[in-house]
C-alpha cells in the first residue's frame, strides 16, 4: 500500500511585478485618477485642460494673446453645491491661480465680470446666481484682486450653456463663469446744448399708466400691519441687494405699499419705502441710486379677506431702473410717526 510523499516544497519567492500587484491601490482622495503619493494636491481635483493635467492640482491653461490689445479668456467655472452659493473648499486653488492671473495679467484682464448662474430645478434662481456670483467676487478680493476690476452679475437659469435636461447639465449650470470685458474708456465731453438743458421737471416723469406697466420686482419685502419696522428676515436679501449696487452702477426705484384699511396708508406707505432706503444706505449704497415713491393703496397686490392678505399688501418692492436724477442727500430718512 502507498503512503503520500512526505517532501518538502520550498516556497518559491514572488517577483516585485507580483509583489506590486498585491498591494492595495492607493488611495485617491479627491477621484480626479491620480493617486495621492502622486498627487500635488490630493484634496482638490485636476483641471483636465491640457496644461500640467499630471501634477493633480486645479490650475489656468495660459491662452497667450494673438495682439498686444487682445484681451484674456478664462475657460474655467467655479461650482456650487444644489441650492447653495457656499464655496466649496475644493475651489480655494482654482481661486489662487484665478487671482494670481488677474493681479499678473491687468493688461490682458482689465474687468471681469462673474456672471452666477443656477440650474432650472434650483429654488430662487435670480437671487441665487446672484449670490454665487457675490461670493466668488468676495473670495477674489480677499486674495488681492483690485475691487474695480470685479463685477457681479447674476442670469439665474436664463443662459443655460447646456440645454439637456440631465443632472450632468445641471451641475455644470450651478456655477461662476469669468466674463472678460474691456477696459473703460474715458467719458466723452457732453455737448453744450446736454450740458445747458435744464433738469427734468415732476411735469416730465412717466404717467401712472406707464409705471403700472413697470416689470416685475427684484425683491419683495413685506411688513407688519401698521408698521414700518424692517423684519430680520428681510435682512439677508436685502445685504446681498447692497453688496450688487456697490459693485455695480445701478439705480433701484423702493415703492411703498399699504393696505387700504391701515391708518395713514399713504404716509405708512412712503415710510416703508423710506426704511428700505435707509437701511440700504446703512450697508454703503448711495441714496443718489435709490429712488423712493409710494404707490396707491388701491393697487393692492391681495384683495381677499384672509389674515394673510393685509401683510402682503402691506410691502415695499425693489426694481432696478435706467440711472436717473435721484435725491442726492443721503442723510437717513426720518422714522414715520
């Protein structure tokens, strides 16, 4: 009867090709497909733009001018989270380079203008590109980019650069685009006969008529019934309504509503109006761009007789208008009675 072979087999020795198989991939921390022992910047993800895509740091790819006078592109876009116009930490290097371009290049970038933008399925999204827009303008600056040089401007879900209706489209939208403009040429003298024309007389202002006709209002900030007091929930949308006019050469028109069964409609009207202005001009905006009027109190925005009705008629809404003669004093407005 056989018995089983009793030899020993000596372990033969793995090569390091085998050896390097059997480790555990390294890790990838920020899924742009490099590993992080070679990854300059393991927490912020490669900008795959043909431009050092193998160091895994965010960076510009140079766009050298063809003329002296040409001005610079910027082709990438800083994104958002849904919903949200909080800078995500992963953008901080994308800014670095962003503002080290600007401050280098002043030739080639004299103004820039961040245009926010926000997806379709986002709530608010005026306001929140607008935001998006803010926030970027502010990190700039605090890297050293000359405020006069920045400008932000929000197109909510007006100007889609992808038009399909998938969440890959959408998250490319919930962004900042860099808008290259030319730099300002001096003003033009005005004509002697513009410079002796008179100003505008109350003869000269739009019929009611036409300001019923007036477009939809930016903001819409409602009051308490017989008060002209500002609510705190009113505050934030107001800051970043302040932080735009800073940046930006507009004027804004305050109209003040009231129910018509409030005492002193007319007088609560305009003083509601007046402590939008007031508080806008407590954040830095000149009164010169704030224009305020109260609106009859016939032109309700509710007619029902629920609860809820007076407080939304009683409001003030915020437009933006053409740049026209507006009271210059800005001394705060006096509190109503």
């Amino acid at each position: 009867m056989g018995c089983a072979s009793t030899a020993v087999v000596s372990p033969s020795r793995v090569s390091p090709a085998a050896a390097s198989q059997l480790r555990p991939p390294a890790a990838d921390t920020d899924g742009d497909g490099i590993a992080d022992p070679d990854d300059r910047c393991p927490d912020a993800p490669e900008t795959r733009n043909g431009y050092k895509d193998d160091d895994g740091c965010p960076d510009l790819a140079p766009l050298p001018p063809t003329s002296p006078n040409e001005i610079g592109r910027i082709a990438e876009r800083i994104g958002f989270p849904y919903d949200s116009a909080e800078l995500k930490p992963g953008s901080y290097p994308m800014l670095d380079a962003i503002a080290v371009v600007l401050k280098t290049q002043p030739q080639q970038f004299p103004l820039v203008a961040l245009e926010g933008h926000a997806a379709d399925n986002e709530h608010t999204p005026m306001r929140l590109s607008l935001a998006r827009a803010s926030a970027v303008r502010v990190a700039l600056l605090g890297r050293g980019v000359d405020v006069a040089r920045l400008l932000a401007r929000a197109s909510g879900s007006t100007a889609p650069a992808c038009l399909q209706q998938n969440e890959m489209c959408r998250t490319s939208e919930r962004s900042v685009e860099f808008i290259t403009l030319p730099g300002a040429k001096p003003a033009a003298a005005p004509p002697p006969e513009a410079a002796e024309a008179p100003p505008p007389t109350p003869a000269d202002k739009p019929p009611a008529a036409e300001r019923a006709a007036s477009p939809a209002p930016l903001e819409r900030v409602e009051f308490s019934k017989g008060s002209a007091v500002l609510a705190p929930s009113a505050l934030a949308s107001l800051d970043l309504l302040a932080g735009f006019m800073k940046a930006n050469a507009a004027s804004m028109e305050i109209v003040g509503y009231a129910d018509e069964r409030e005492r002193g409609a007319a007088t609560l009207a305009q003083a509601r109006a007046d402590a939008v202005r007031g508080y806008m001009m407590a954040c830095g905006v000149s009164g010169a761009h704030l224009i305020t009027r109260a609106e009859r109190t016939g032109r309700a925005a509710c007619r029902s007789h629920s609860a809820r009705c007076p407080a939304r008629d009683g409001r003030a809404e915020l437009r933006f208008v053409e740049p026209t003669a507006a009271p210059a004093d800005d001394a705060a407005p006096a509190s109503p009675p």
